[in-house]
C-alpha cells in the first residue's frame, strides 16, 4: 500500500489527539487504506456503511451504535466509521460518545460527500472534530525527499511506481489506477465515471434530472480548465444555465471538482473574474469526456492537459497546506494572462505552464507584465515546461522542469 505519509502524520499527530477526526475525499483516492493503516490492528474496530447489513442496520436503529460501541472489550481503543455521510445520524452518536467519555476511544470517521451531510443538516460534532482531506496522489509524494519549490512540508517517500510524464497526464493520479497497465487503468477510470459520478450520485438522490446530469458531466469534463460559461453551456446542452450551476456544486461537493478563481491583487486594471473548474484527476476526467485513451499525447491535447496538470499538483498542496494558501489565475481584459497564482502569506508567486522544451524570454511576458503591477505582493515567477534544466529567462522569471515544481 502507498504510505500516504502528509495526511497521516496530520491525523496520528498531537493537535489531532483526543479528537475526532474525519477524512474527506473522493471516492477511491485511499480513505479506506488510510483508515486501516491508521487502525491499530487488534486495538481497533472498523464499520463500513458500503456494506448494505451494516449500513441498514444503523439505519433502522442509529442508537444501537452507541450500545455496540459501548459494549466493546477495553482492548479496543479506535473506532472507524466508513462512509459516514450514509448514515448521518451516527454523528449524534459518535457525539454523545465522546462527550461522555473523549478519552474512551479514538473515533476516525470518512466520507465522500459534504453535500449529503449538510442536505440532511448533519451535526458536523463542532469544537470536538478535526478535519482533513485526502487528495489523489500528489508528485510529492511519489518522487520522495526534498524541498518542494513552493515550499512546505519536505516529504520522504518510497512505493510510489516512477512514471513519465505522458502516463501522469492520461491516466491521472487515483491511487489503484497508479498500479495499472494503461488498458486494464481505461477500464478502471471507465467504471469510476459510471459507477460512482454517474450511478452514486444518481442514487444518492443529489440530483433529479438524471440524463440532464449524464449529459453535464461529460460537456463540463470536456472543458475542465477552462473559464466556466453557463450561457454557452445551457445553448449546446439545452439545460437551464441555473441548473448547470447546481450541478458544478454538485461536483464540488462530491470532491470531484474544483472552482479557481481570479486573482485580484492590489493593481487597478480590468480583470475577468469568471472562475474556472477543474476535474480532480485527469484520468477521470478524460474517461468523463469521453476521451478516447492513446498511449500518446496529440499535440493539440498535450499542452492544455500540461497545464491541468499543474493546475491540480498547485491545487492539492495547497489544500495540504491549509489556510492562508491559495491557487487563482490572473487574466485581465486586454489580453494580459498568467496561468496560476500561488498565494501564501510571504508572497505570491506567478506560474505560467508551457508546452514546450525551448522556452524563450518571450515565454515570460505576461508573467512580467504581473510583477510589475504587484511590486508589493510578486517579486518572482516561474515557467513550467518541458525544459531538461532551470534556465533563467529573464532578472525575475526562471523557467523550470515540469518534475521540480
């Protein structure tokens, strides 16, 4: 099993101790391999309301949990609940567990969608939970120890297979499918999209027009990345754009999707301020869109995927890292565009993503343009492409190897 070292050591740490911690994510980034590893084996026992008995018989009787939970031998010292949003109501349970005694058990908890939780106005357990998220797998984590460029937390990491950068972009970056051959992966990514964004969230009840739905996710997979445009959307789909806005929620809080916004800064220009989304894994995206998997890029594919790419590698350390560090894009009226911009308390840096293997000061224009109208803010940034060594472009800018952001 890959060590998904970052979350572990932020659950199994001391600010976490004597609290109830709940893992969100997406379905198949881990949670249920974390929850195991995290689990001290015989010390521990484990519910997964996946399994229809389990789940029914909460259900029917949410009280029995506590009873259970209650009768468990001392040795037994961590509780896991698995999929928690199936059966909100064991909140108040685990709630009034550990009100009555926090020191009795450890309680971890998962769960794969925010939006059944608060639909059904769960008890999130405030002042008594920690939460936390796991992501599909970061490059941090699979290539192992150094500093990363944006800074954070220095990881040292083993497992994780090394891959190229065309499997990154095809395949995405889901745990099991890191392991497959790209034909048996195609087939993994096909049944994700099916089996759980189309068949899950259909039965969930979390939309209620189902072929509207079907025919939303593969037109907002096709344009993953790109500025979000309701009006454009509801005239091709025939889908009311109010209703297109529901459904990107829908995704959001599902953790299959992610909105960007615009970044603003100080400077007085005209900027677009229309967000963007992107999937949260570029194989499932693909296998949404319909995409057919080649085992090569096309060239028209292979820089906008680059930029997804990074999009989600910025995205996913940033939520690692927690408040007070964001991704946004800067892209203003006249034409003037940066890609990403990583926001931290220190500075903000510009990132523009590039195809290519011979970048140019060219490359670096607009990224200028941006230092220049946020000397208070940006004294840096970066190109990422496919350049085999850093090559200083200009005073301020450095273009970088796609493998050291």
């Amino acid at each position: 099993m890959f060590y998904r070292r970052l979350v572990q050591e932020m659950l199994e740490g001391k600010r976490s101790r004597n609290k109830v911690r709940l893992l969100f994510g997406a379905r198949q980034v881990g949670k249920t391999a974390l929850l195991n590893r995290l689990l001290p084996e015989g010390n521990s026992i484990v519910y997964n309301l996946q399994q229809s008995s389990v789940r029914q018989r909460f259900e029917a009787d949410p009280a029995s949990f506590s009873r259970e939970i209650r009768a468990l031998p001392k040795s037994i010292t961590h509780v896991g609940v698995d999929e928690i949003q199936k059966v909100p109501a064991l909140l108040e349970e685990v709630q009034e567990l550990y009100d009555s005694s926090p020191e009795r058990v450890q309680f971890f908890l998962t769960g794969s969608s925010a939006r059944q939780l608060r639909q059904r106005s769960a008890n999130l357990l405030p002042g008594r939970c920690h939460i936390h998220g796991l992501l599909p797998v970061t490059r941090l984590e699979e290539e192992g120890a150094f500093q990363p460029l944006l800074g954070g937390q220095t990881l040292n990491t083993d497992g994780f297979p090394q891959r190229s950068l065309e499997s990154r972009l095809l395949l995405g970056n889901l745990p099991g499918v890191l392991l497959e051959e790209p034909e048996t992966a195609a087939a993994t990514l096909d049944a994700y999209v099916q089996n759980y964004i189309e068949e899950e969230i259909r039965r969930e009840a979390l939309v209620r027009d189902v072929g509207a739905f079907l025919s939303f996710v593969r037109l907002s997979a096709a344009e993953s990345g790109a500025q979000v445009n309701l009006a454009a959307l509801s005239r091709e789909s025939g889908i009311a754009a109010s209703t297109l806005a529901g459904f990107y929620k829908v995704l959001e809080e599902t953790f299959v999707g992610y909105q960007l916004n615009s970044y603003h800064g100080s400077a007085r220009k005209r900027l677009l301020t229309t967000p963007r989304f992107y999937y949260f894994d570029l194989g499932v995206r693909g296998a949404a869109a319909g995409t057919p998997l080649l085992l090569s890029l096309a060239p028209t594919q292979a820089g906008p995927m680059l930029e997804h790419w990074v999009a989600l590698e910025l995205i996913h350390r940033a939520k690692y890292q927690g408040r007070g560090v964001d991704v946004r894009f800067w892209r203003t009226a006249s034409g003037a565009e940066v890609d990403f911009v990583w926001v931290c308390p220190e500075q903000d840096i510009p990132i523009e993503v590039k195809w290519t293997e011979n970048p140019r000061p060219a490359d670096a224009r607009h990224i200028e343009t941006f230092l220049d109208l946020h000397p208070d803010r940006a004294t840096k940034g970066f190109v990422v492409c496919r350049v085999p060594r850093r090559q200083q472009l200009t005073d301020r800018v450095v273009a970088i190897p796609w493998s050291e952001l």
